[in-house]
C-alpha cells in the first residue's frame, strides 16, 4: 500500500489505475527514498518480511510510485530491502540512478547488505557495477561511524534537491516502511522528518 501524509491508504488496484489514468501526464520529478531492510532471521517485531513474497509485493509497489509520480532520477542509498528494490525497479523503468553510500563499496556490502536473508548480493554488485559506470555512485565521508547513515540520509535528500534545481524538476521523498516509529534512531522515520523540513512532500510504500 501506499500513502501520502493527510490521505488513506491505497489498494494494489486502485495505484493500477492511477498508472493508467496517469500515463503520458506525469510530470517529472526527482524520488529521493529510503526504506526498511528486510528482516533479519531473528527479528522480534516485524517490518520488512524477507519472504519470496512480500518482496515481490513490495517491489511492485515501488515499481508503481515510480511511475504514478512521474519518477525520471531516483537517488538513495544501496543497501538491501528498499533500496536495492527501488534500484532495480529505477534501472527496468530507464530511469537516472544516483547512490549514496557512508562507507566504500566492500565494507557497505558487508553490512548492510549481505547480513540479511536473501540473494541480495549479486544485486547489489550489478546496480553498483552501472551506477558506478554512469558516474552516480558518491561515497561521502561521515563525521562519525554513529552518523554515518544519519549523513547519507540527509545527503540523499540534499542531491535530490540539488538535482531538481539543476533539471528543473520537482522533487518527492518516499520511505518504503512499515508506517512506525520504531522511536530514537529510526533512520526511516528520521529520513522521513528531514525531507519534510527541507519542505518535501512525503509518499509512503508500505512493506507490510
């Protein structure tokens, strides 16, 4: 499902047909996202299943926000879950990809995105091996390693921002989640509260 802040949720249907109805009117704009990871074996609370099943649920659900919002660059983060989704998804859909990362591109994979049930390494290796190709992948240095997510996430916003100037573009931030806090230090939530005070409207994917 999906969500704008002050609106219901929408079924799977009802996003169809707003791709319909919305086809050759989009406008263009610039997605900054970020999102949940997918669930580790032993997680307690659920957020993100790491089922065959709900990934493929989630993934549709991005692969249609990207269209219905008239999506024409996506910039986020690569870890696995959402953003490798949206990635993949970005990349099918022939649009624009810039990845930011915290640390480089060994040391990211091994935490953030092979520590996780699923096959999400070779995805990574092949969407950074493009990005990188197209000169979009930018590893920013952290003030700190406490930070360091934090920072991408704000840097994610700031280069979509920078890119809609530059393109003349509108911009929207989209958080693929769960709807929940998790409370201090909910990067999601946090990614969420930054763009809106940079005055970015707000989209939600839910995973659950």
């Amino acid at each position: 499902m999906v969500k704008t802040p002050g609106s219901n949720f929408f079924s799977y249907e009802q996003l169809r047909c707003a791709r319909l109805l919305s086809a050759g009117t989009e406008w263009p704009m610039i997605i900054a996202l970020a999102g949940r990871r997918v669930d580790a074996v032993d997680a307690k609370q659920h957020r993100f299943p790491a089922t065959p099943k709900n990934v493929e649920i989630v993934r549709e659900r991005i692969r249609i926000i990207l269209q219905t919002q008239g999506a024409t660059v996506l910039v986020s983060s690569a870890a696995c879950g959402a953003d490798l989704l949206a990635l993949s998804e970005a990349g099918t859909l022939g649009l624009r990809r810039r990845i930011v990362l915290p640390y480089d591109r060994k040391k990211f994979r091994a935490t953030s995105v092979t520590d996780r049930p699923g096959e999400w390494g070779a995805l990574y290796d092949e969407v950074l091996n493009e990005v990188e190709k197209d000169g979009d992948l930018l590893v920013i240095q952290p003030t700190s390693e406490d930070a360091a997510y934090a920072e991408t996430n704000h840097v994610i916003v700031d280069e979509a921002l920078s890119l809609g100037l530059e393109l003349q573009q509108s911009v929207t931030a989209v958080l693929v989640w769960d709807g929940e806090s998790r409370g201090e230090g909910d990067l999601t939530n946090e990614f969420g509260v930054y763009a809106r005070n940079k005055s970015v409207p707000v989209a939600d994917v839910m995973t659950l």
